[in-house]
C-alpha cells in the first residue's frame, strides 16, 4: 500500500512544506533539517504524524542508553520481510519523526526511535505493533523528570495498549513501566548500571539483589521469567534454541542491543538466524565506533551521554597503556548540570595516558583530580591527539562534544 497517495490534500501540502523547510534548512548548513521540517508540517497537520504511519507496521525504542543502536539493528533485521523507514539518525522527538515518516510512503515497517520523555505521545499518535523499552536511568538532570516519574509516564502510556512490548527483565523500572501492559516478551538483557534501581519502583522499599536476580522484599515486585536471554555471545529464545551474535559493534551493550533486537524480529516474523545474520552489516551508528584517520593517527569515537553509558563504554576501550580523550560539553542537547561526572567511576581509567577537551574540561579535570588519575588538560582535540603516545586512540564524548569532534576530524 502507498502511504502518501491516501493523505488528505492538508496532509500532502503540511508534507511538501516540511521538505521544502528541510530542504532550506540544509541549504543554510544548519544541519539535515528534518526538526524544522517536521515542526512546519506538524503546524500545518497536527494529526500529521499518525496520518504518516497508518499503513505501516511501526516499532518503537525508548530507552536512555542504546536507542539509536537498537533501533539501526532493528531496521536491519526486518528489511529481510520488507522495505523500512526509520528516523537513523536519531531525531527522536515528534517534529524529527514526522520527518523520518514523511520519507517511508512505500515502506511497509517503521523503525522509530522516541526519547523518553515523549513515549506515551507518539505511541497514541502511530498506534504501533511492538514497542522495545530497554533501561532508564538518570540523564541531562537539569531538564529530564526524575527515573521513577519517566517510568511512571511509560506505565501509564502503556496500560491498555495494544502493542506487544518486548522489555528489558534485568531492569526493574523498565519491568514496573512495561508490567501496566497485557502483552509483554520479556528480554534478559543485563544491567550494568544498578545506581538508578536500589528501590522499588512499585512500593519504595530496598530491592534485594541476589547475583543476576531481583525483587522487593517489601510488596514482592519481583523480576519476570524472561523467554529470550543473552548468554555471552549467544541469544536464547523462547524455544531454547542459542543464536551466535556475530556484530561488527563492540561490547556487552550492544550484544543486549542485537538480542532485544531478535526478539522484537521475531514479532514481525523474522526468525533469530536471519535477523542476526542481518545485524553483522551495521559497522557503525550515526558515527558512532567509527575509526577515523585524523593527523596521521586512528581514533575511535565512542559516544557516552551519561553515568550509566560511561560504565558501558570503560568496558569496551582497549587495555592500558592505549591513550584516552575525554571530551565534556554542557550545551542545550547535553543538559547544563554536569553534576553526574561525579557518578562516573573514572578510577576504571587507570593506567591510561588520558586527555581531556571540550567545554568542561575543566569541571572533568577536577574530578580527575579527585579520583587520583594522571592527565593532561588540552585546548582542542589537534592538541590532545598530537600529544598522545602511539598506537590508536580511544575518543569518549558526550552528545555535543561528540558531534564537535565528528566535524574537526571529518566523518
């Protein structure tokens, strides 16, 4: 079915409008365009949105950590049942999603994904088949709700809703969030980061955590029985038949990235071996684990927008003695409060030549300072990558400092 040949003439002029805005916008090098372009159709139709996705079978990913990943991962598998059209890049509120559809008129699935804060909202507008919710945890503390108010909004979004939600069994809020719907699959897919679940989200009281399990002493909230589990390098599914996960992406996260991903194939019919077969091409995400040539060396960009991704990223950098850069910003898109650095455990950075950038390189310099770590402050990512020791370069940044980088070293 075409999507856009049964818009409304309101629907296709708010949709030829939000291109031409786009199209504007890209012209005047203020990046893709597709926020303003959604914001310009979205004001002409405001039912626009939904409009654009009621002939596709639509799959959305909330999560803090992992969504731009999980959704890629998604997209790819479910290209194997037909043609998708996702928001890749990561424009994950309303104006950039309306963008993302816009562009999906012959596509039979959208892969889309939402940030948290705006879950309840696009689920009620696109009427999705499957909904994948993966962690939350505390994020940009300026201007995101407290965990337990987000995951009572997806509580509340959830309940009554017709989507299967595939969700994360290892995190108890994300379990309370997803426990209001009548047909969830639940995902073993770990949980580094416990800092943001030591109480119950149900009833307040100190969660027990005994190895990989969890519950509530209290009211007996406790972890489901999950039918797919990631073991390793293995996901096991509901029939406990194990899948190889063969990615070209590092670490444990992305591996739990793959195996909700499987999970969330298997829905549409896409069985495990195909989906992962699918997922081995995704070398990179939005820059992402990219390895760029810059001055003679090679650096890899890692993206960590907050405590819990920074744990993550620490465990798939390469060994001491390979140099480290550090770049913090504290811009809009980041949140100004850069009070979480002091949830971050840098003591994991020991033996590492590090070097710190960005806006607040400062503010990491004393926590450095503090956590008994050797570096050395720079100006710029020139000077820190100039003055590294041999061998590749580790580069972890937050949102803006990550993209600042992408623009100096050019990918």
């Amino acid at each position: 079915m075409s999507g856009n040949s049964e818009l409304t003439p309101r629907a296709k002029l708010a949709v030829t409008a939000g291109k031409a805005a786009a199209a504007v916008s890209r012209a005047a090098g203020r990046g893709s365009g597709s926020v303003i372009g959604g914001r310009v159709a979205l004001k002409l139709d405001p039912d626009l949105l939904g409009r654009l996705a009621q002939h596709l079978d639509v799959v959305l990913v909330s999560a803090t950590n992992g969504k731009t990943t999980t959704t890629r991962l998604i997209a790819e598998a479910l290209r194997a049942a037909g043609p998708v059209v996702s928001n890749a890049l990561g424009a994950n509120m309303p104006a950039g999603i309306t963008s993302a559809l816009a562009g999906g008129s012959e596509s039979r699935f959208g892969v889309i994904e939402v940030d948290e804060k705006y879950l309840a909202g696009v689920a009620r507008d696109v009427t999705p088949k499957a909904i994948a919710l993966l962690n939350l945890s505390r994020d940009q503390l300026d201007r995101a709700a407290e965990t337990r108010m987000l995951a009572e909004k997806w509580r509340e979004g959830l309940a009554g809703s017709k989507a299967t939600v595939i969700a994360n069994a290892d995190d108890p809020l994300v379990v309370w969030a997803a426990s209001s719907s009548p047909n969830v699959v639940w995902v073993a897919a770990g949980q580094e980061w416990k800092d943001d679940a030591w109480s119950c989200p149900s009833c307040g009281g100190v969660m027990q955590r005994p190895g990989d399990d969890w519950f509530c002493g209290e009211c007996g909230f406790r972890r489901p029985a999950p039918s797919w589990v990631l073991s390793g390098d293995h996901v096991i599914d509901p029939h406990g038949s194990a899948w190889p996960i063969h990615l070209q992406l590092p670490g444990r996260a992305n591996r739990a990235n793959a195996a909700t991903s499987a999970a969330v194939a298997a829905c549409f019919g896409v069985p495990p071996q195909v989906a992962l077969e699918r997922m081995y091409q995704v070398q990179a995400v939005a820059g992402r684990y990219d390895v760029v040539s810059f001055l003679g060396r090679d650096v890899r960009l890692l993206l960590a927008k907050n405590p819990a991704g920074w744990l993550e990223t620490f465990s798939l950098i390469d060994p001491p003695p390979t140099p480290v850069i550090l770049s913090v910003n504290a811009r809009g898109a980041d949140g100004t409060d850069t009070s979480w650095l002091w949830d971050v455990d840098y003591t994991r950075l020991a033996g590492h030549p590090i070097y710190v950038i960005g806006d607040r390189r400062l503010d990491l310099a004393v926590r450095l300072e503090v956590a008994g770590l050797d570096f050395r402050v720079c100006e710029s990512v020139d000077e820190a990558v100039q003055s590294a020791p041999g061998g590749r370069i580790e580069l972890i940044a937050n949102y803006t400092a990550f993209q600042d980088v992408r623009r100096r070293v050019g990918n």
